[in-house]
C-alpha cells in the first residue's frame, strides 16, 4: 500500500468503500493523464451523514467535517480508476458547494475541511486553485459536496 493510501486510511476513511453513483454519471473519468472526479456528496456506510442548511440546522465545524468526507469518497473514485493514490502527482483543483443560508458567508471555511484533508494526505501537492460557492441546495438535501480535478503519474 502506497504511504498516501495509507494516511487515508489512517484518518478513517477506508480505500474499500466506494459510493454508488445516485444518478446516471461516471463518478470519476480518465482523460491523459487527469482525472475528472464529478461532485461528491458526505455519504459514508451507504447514508448520508450530513443534511441541511450551514449555519441554521448544521454548524460550521460538522459541514467542514461533511466537506472532508467529501474530499475523502473523491479520492476514492480516483482510487477506483486509478489503482492507488500514490499515483496522483497533485490536485490541480478542488470545488466546494455549501447548502447555505442566506445570509451565510462563510463557505471558504466550510470547504477548508476538504482542503485540510487533502494537505494532510498529501502535503503541498495537495493544494491546488480552489472555489467554495454557496448554493441553494444541494442533492439529497446534502449539506456539502466536493469536485476534484488531480494529476497523475503515468503508470
């Protein structure tokens, strides 16, 4: 097992669950050498564990939480495709979308979550350009959901 495989799972995040796709899409898709990664939602032992508006019916510190969970079933799907994470040279992109109230405004530090988990696994090839949007909603009623676009290695 590759050290980036292994400091995931280290944090609690199991390589051997993967999350079925909720609508027709590929959850991640190969094009050269980068990976595609379409948007993950904080599911995990087949439930969603976070559900609602950031701030009014889910706090700040449990929706950063959800976004880790979010970076955490994208890295998945890379590793669905492409075999370990220790192929990944660097994430060249994180999105984050926050189900937010209104008057809300601080998304950046919701989808910090996911960027921590991303530098924590690893390091500075972990830190790529990043959006955190607010949204009206979100699927399922989720309260976060991350995109990942990495580099890889060539095999």
């Amino acid at each position: 097992m590759h050290e980036f495989d292994q400091r995931l799972e280290d944090l609690g995040y199991s390589l051997s669950e993967q999350v079925a796709p909720a609508a027709i899409y590929k959850p991640a898709v190969l094009v050269g050498s980068l990976v595609y990664c379409s948007g993950a939602v904080p599911v995990a032992g087949g439930m969603l564990c976070y559900r609602g508006k950031v701030s009014s019916e889910v706090a700040l510190a449990q929706a950063k939480e959800a976004a880790a969970l979010c970076a955490a079933n994208n890295l998945r799907q890379i590793y669905a495709v492409a075999g370990s994470l220790g192929r990944i040279r660097r994430i060249i992109r994180l999105s984050g979308f926050v189900n937010s109230d209104p008057a809300f405004t601080d998304q950046h530090l919701v989808i910090n979550g996911a960027s921590e988990l991303l530098r924590l696994v690893f390091g500075d090839r972990g830190v790529g350009a990043r959006s955190a949007l607010g949204t009206a909603s979100l699927p399922l009623g989720s309260a976060t959901e991350t995109e990942l676009i990495a580099e890889l290695y060539p095999r």
